[in-house]
C-alpha cells in the first residue's frame, strides 16, 4: 500500500462531508496536482447532505481531549476557527466562543482530569491556547457559576473557554464555497450531488480500483478512488471489525427570547459519565440541542460487497469482473425520529440541568423563570447523528487492502479511505485535508500515520481480544467503539428500540408561556 509514482491525472473523492471536502482543499493547494482533474461526488439530492453527520446545526470545537495527539491537533485547528473574518473560518458567524465544561461522576474523573492536563500542557508548550482560560471546578457551586445554570450535572470537572461551538451546515457551505472559488480550481473540480455508488470498479487484469459503478450502471473511472463517505463506507467497502456506523440521539427544544438571550453564551456543558451534552441555542433558530455521545445504535442490515474475480472468463478491456460477498453490516437509518429510550434520557438530561423546582438561593442572576419547564416541552425535531466508529476511536487515514491480492505483490495506489471520524472529526474541519494528503503521498508525520493506518489482524486482535483457540485464534466481532469518551447504554439494536416507541415532535413547538 504506497502512493502512486505520479500524480493520478482523475481523482474521484466520494463523499462532500469534512473528509471529502477537506481533502479536496488540500489537493487544490498542492502544486503537484495542478494538472490533476477532481470530482467530489455525493448520494445526497442536495448539498450541504442533510443527513450527514457533518451537517447539523451545532458541533462542539474543542481540544478537550485525554489523547495528546488529538489534543494538540485539535488546538491547530483551533486558530482557524477564531478566524473572524469573513473568508475566516469562524467569520460570518460560523464559530462562537463560548467554553466547553467537561464534568465527571465520583471515581470516573481519569478521562475529565486528563483532558484538563492535556490542554494546560498545551497552553505551557507555547500553542494557541490560553492558560488562564483553564479553570478548575471542584464542586457542584463551581459547576453552577461556569455554566450559569441553576441544575448541575457531574460532581468535578474544569472550564475551558478556549473553546467554542461551529454552525456545523454553514462550515460545509462554507467549504463547498472554498473549493469551487478557490484560485487553483479553474474549472477541473466538479461537485456532483445525487450521485450514489452502487460498488466499487476493480481491473480484472490489474486487481486495482478504477472508480465506482452506479446504480444505473454506469462507471466514473479514475486513477484514485477516495472513499470519504463516512457512516456508508462500511456498506462499500468491506469493513468487517474495522469500523461500523451507530446511530447518537440528539433534539431540539423551542426557547422564548428571554431564554435565548439568556443562553446566548452557555458554555458547552458534557456530562462525560453519561455522554450527555448542551450546545447554546443558535441565533437564528432560538433552539437548545441536547444530545447524548454515547455507545449508540446499530442498524445492521444484509449488503454485498464487490470482490474481485481473478478467473473471470471477462476480457481485458471489460472495467470489472466481481463475485459479491454478502455481510451483515450497520448502515445509516435517517428516516425515523429517535427512539423513545433517548428521548427518556435527553429530557432526564435536561431536567437535571434546568430543574423545574430549587432553591431560590441558587437562582442566577437574570435567570428566566421559564426555564423551569424546558425538559418538559415538546422537541421541534430529533435525528439520529450517524457515527463511523472505530474499535479505538482513531480516524482510518490509509491505502486498505483491495479485494484479491496485486499481481507481483505491486501496492495498492488506486484506492484511500478516508473516514472513521468516531464523532469527533468534524473540529478538525480546516485542517484536516492537509493530514490525508500527507498520507496519500506517504509522508504523514509517524504519530499520525501510527494511529490512522489500517489495523492489522494482530492490531485488532490486541483492541478488540480473540476468540477461537490456538492458532486458529481470530479478533473477536466489533461492536462498540472503546476510545474511553463514551457513555450510556450498550449493545442496543435500533430496530428493537424504535419497536419499543419514538419520539414525538412537534415542529415550531413553543410553551404556552411565549
């Protein structure tokens, strides 16, 4: 698995999410590629995707991490986002500053305090973070004066007003701008909306990918393929203990003007014991997200993938010759509200947060008294955000095995993956592109090419353990992502919940109190 000698002359990247569109940025910056033609493709009927994870009305911007790595990552990221300009990426406002608290329960605090060290060690090492926005919170009273809110959620945690929140849609847009008026584009980029990929295309005499077929059958040849399609890409290509998609709940509440003007600056608050987090209303919608980035749901379901068949009677000039393998895999569900187990949970969230009955004494200045019936109203909307997880949490960046083994053990140049976000690639936004090319050319900085390779047999079977016996011991099957940041219930089917109840919205939904 290497990069190809030469600049590939087409390069399909499928997907206009973060990965994609980050990539595409990238290539365009890159002399080398000059004379290269791009085509971005998406299955979506409309761009931004509106059921992509990358859209939604809010994601968090942070550098709160417990690994170092995407600690200091995310902290590069971060002078873009405080870009106010208007061809910034925080201009127009895209990005709004407002903290992020990150509480724990009593003895799960390692992950809290460790995310804490990791952005103080930053800010001492000299990166764009402040030291003195870092503050410590030892009790419920700390807790309540950072956020501002009578209700609290976690006994510990810490405050970092380095950190913000990004109009997660308006980024895409922004990006998709970007690339089509970019200096470098003169006319060789296109951006194809409603165009799905039934499969991938494989030469039956060099076993390479060539592109991707259509459900029409039609093909988009290229000389690489770049697989950015995020929670679909376990249903192209075979991804089997690798990655798979699970569905986080999140909703919507209506707030008055009072509330909104009152919230405007709320930091982001995260219950890590429970996954549970807030995100300040957005301006133009006066609506609070709650959500929950938790183990998740899968949605598996029967889908075949193209392998290559090296004794097809298929001749030479034909663009593929496939047998299929069918597997059961979680794909990506976006036609139902949440089940009503989150919902349950959200407003449990909510009501801990703005109880409906306390104290006078712990009553915060200015703070509306209608507040007191937010986890009760009714949700203007609910989806389900579709996660790609990996079983370390870590982004799959690399050239994967293709179908049947290359004729005299040549590399794989023709096919990339770029995806495995695991919830928490979108922060990474205006930087990102730059690290895949890096890897596409085979020079990624080796702390991140350790992290984002495609994992080894032996490197699953240490993640994920071994069932079987003696040499006949292979990874056990993957099903929940184990990078220490999730919480809530495990192991549910969203088939099983969904039969259980959903959610009820009630779109414009506002109290009788506006």
């Amino acid at each position: 698995m290497a990069p190809a000698t030469s600049p590939p002359k087409d390069i399909l990247i499928v997907g206009a999410g973060v990965f994609g569109l980050s990539t595409a940025l990238a290539l365009l910056e890159r002399p080398q590629y000059d004379e290269s033609r791009i085509a971005i493709i998406d299955a979506s009927l409309a761009l931004p995707n509106p059921v992509g994870s990358s859209v939604d009305a809010s994601r968090i911007i942070r550098a709160d991490y417990a690994n170092p790595s995407y600690a200091k990552l995310a902290c590069l990221a971060q002078t873009h986002w405080r870009d106010q300009t208007p061809t910034g990426w925080g201009g127009q406002g895209r990005y709004t500053q407002t903290g992020f608290v990150l509480t724990g329960e009593k003895g799960q605090e390692a992950y809290v305090r460790e995310a804490m060290h990791n952005v103080q060690d930053l800010a001492r090492q000299g990166l764009p973070m402040e030291l003195d926005k870092i503050q410590q919170l030892n009790n419920h009273s700390d807790i309540r004066k950072a956020t501002g809110l009578v209700g609290v959620s976690g006994e510990t945690g810490y405050a970092n007003w380095n950190s913000g929140w990004a109009d997660a849609e308006a980024c895409v847009a922004f990006a998709i701008h970007k690339v089509k008026s970019h200096p470098n584009n003169n006319g060789r980029v296109s951006i194809k909306p409603n165009t799905k990929v039934a499969r991938l295309a494989f030469s039956p005499k060099t076993h390479q990918c060539t592109g991707v077929h259509l459900p029409n059958d039609s093909t988009i040849l290229a000389d690489l393929t770049i697989l950015a399609t995020g929670a679909w890409t376990p249903s192209i290509l075979d991804l089997s203990n690798h990655a798979l998609a699970t569905g986080q709940a999140l909703a919507f509440v209506k707030l008055t003007q009072q509330e909104q003007d009152y919230l405007a600056n709320t930091p982001v608050t995260m219950n890590f014991a429970r996954g549970t987090f807030i995100i300040a209303p957005h301006p133009q919608t006066h609506e609070l997200k709650i959500a929950r980035h938790g183990f998740g749901y899968r949605n598996p379901i029967s889908v075949s993938h193209a392998q290559s068949n090296p004794s097809s009677a298929s001749p030479p000039s034909s663009t593929d010759s496939n047998t299929f393998v069918e597997a059961k895999v979680s794909v990506p569900r976006t036609d139902t509200q949440i089940p009503i187990e989150a919902e349950h949970a959200l407003r449990d969230a909510l009501a801990e947060l703005f109880p409906p009955s306390f104290d006078a004494s712990m009553k915060p200045s200015n703070y509306p008294e209608s507040l007191r019936d937010v986890s009760k109203r009714p949700f203007t909307n609910t989806r389900l955000c579709w996660y790609t997880d990996t079983p370390s949490g870590n982004f799959i960046i690399d050239y994967p095995p293709l179908p049947h083994p290359l004729p005299s053990n040549s590399p794989n140049t023709s096919l990339f993956v770029a995806s495995g976000g695991s919830g928490h690639g979108f922060k990474f936004f205006p930087i990102l592109g730059k690290y895949i090319v890096d890897a596409l050319e085979g020079r990624l900085e080796t702390e991140y090419k350790e992290m984002w390779r495609w994992p080894s047999k032996q490197a699953l079977k240490e993640e994920l353990g071994t069932d079987g016996h003696g040499g006949d011991r292979h990874p056990k099957e993957f099903f929940e992502c184990q990078d220490g940041s999730r919480a809530g219930p495990r192991g549910m089917i969203l088939e099983q919940e969904l039969r259980r109840g959903v959610a009820e919205v009630e779109p414009g939904a506002v109290t009788a109190k506006l």
